[in-house]
C-alpha cells in the first residue's frame, strides 16, 4: 500500500491577527512557532518509522524550512521541490490584511474557495493544471510514504483530483492530510487537517 501524507507549512505570522493573504508571490521564512509545528510534525512522523519513499516541497522557502525540519527529525533527505506544489498567486489580494481581503471579496466569494476551490475574481490558480499533477502523482506505482509540503492554496486540488471533496478544503499550518492508495490505485482519504499532538478544531 502506499500512503501520501500532505503537509501545510508552519506559521509565517507571529499570531493570526497578523495575517495576511499570502501566496506565490511573497516567499517568506518561518516564525518560531512555525519552527514548532514543523518540528512537531517531524517528531511525529519519526514516532511511526514509515517507510519513506520521497519527502519532497514547494520552492517557497516556508515549505522547504518545514520540510527540512521535518527531514532532520525523521533522517531523511530532502528530494527537489516540486513546482506544481507552489502556493497560488492572490492577484490584488496578494499581501494584503484579512479584513481587506474580505472586504474586497466579500464572505460568500471566500466561502466557495474554502468549500469548493472556487477561485475569486483576480486570483490566479489555474485548477485543471492542478489537478492534472495530483492525478499523475496519485498514479505513480510503488509502496511506501510520501510526504509533500506545500500551502493551503495549493493542497485543496489533491482532494479534488480524487473527488473527496469535504465541507470545508482547507488545511491549518502545521496540519497534514493522509490518503492511502492501494495496489490497484484505488485512493482513500484517512485523515485531513490534523494537527501532531493537538485536536482538530
């Protein structure tokens, strides 16, 4: 069998009234307590002794610092990064405050990407492309665990590519999903947006 672990980056905000909306064109570091969640979950994929096949990251640099923490916890190496894992581009959004955000786009608009990955107007995602390198992923042969770390933006279209849509997409900082795929490439989702150590809210 092989299992799929899709993992969301640590913090990039030091609490979240900080936040802003963030995407492919703001390649920021890790906060301190980003650093945690990302040693966190190292910790807690080392715990399980998988039997890792690739750990592998977006380019952004957020993605590649929790992946390497990830990797020094678990003595694994780092693969190359992934393009297609990159965050999405937020067009005029990029950047900006929450409440701006949401004022722009209204609460309805944002709804629909978190429940559906219905981009706003602006924003930049191009969803079949997406969707067509989670496919391909999904369809590679072999056993064992694969970690990929990426963004919020981004993780959602694994679910879609397989038609597992849930209530809502998103994926916290430092939380991962787990889909198994079995020897006849038939997915099933386990688990999504769980957090090491602490329950979902």
């Amino acid at each position: 069998m092989r299992r799929v672990f899709i993992i969301r980056h640590g913090n990039t905000f030091v609490n979240s009234a900080e936040a802003c909306r963030i995407g492919a064109g703001t390649d920021i570091p890790l906060v301190e307590s980003g650093c945690a969640q990302a040693d966190r979950l190292g910790h807690y994929f080392a715990a399980r002794a998988l039997p890792v096949r690739c750990l592998h990251s977006s380019p952004l640099r957020r993605a590649r610092e929790t992946a390497t923490r990830i990797a020094a916890a678990m003595g694994e190496p780092v693969g190359g990064p992934l393009p297609w894992l990159n965050e999405i581009d937020h067009g005029p959004d990029e950047g900006r405050p929450e409440a701006e955000v949401l004022a722009r786009l209204g609460p309805e608009a944002l709804t629909a990407w978190d429940e559906q990955a219905i981009a706003p107007d602006g924003w930049k995602v191009d969803a079949e492309t997406r969707i067509a390198a989670w496919k391909a992923w999904f369809a590679l042969a072999g056993e064992g665990a694969d970690l990929l770390v990426t963004s919020n933006g981004a993780a959602r279209f694994a679910l879609l590519a397989l038609g597992l849509p849930l209530a809502s997409l998103k994926l916290r900082t430092g939380a991962f999903g787990e889909l198994s795929i079995d020897r006849k490439g038939r997915p099933e989702l386990v688990r999504w947006d769980e957090r090491p150590y602490t329950k979902a809210r």
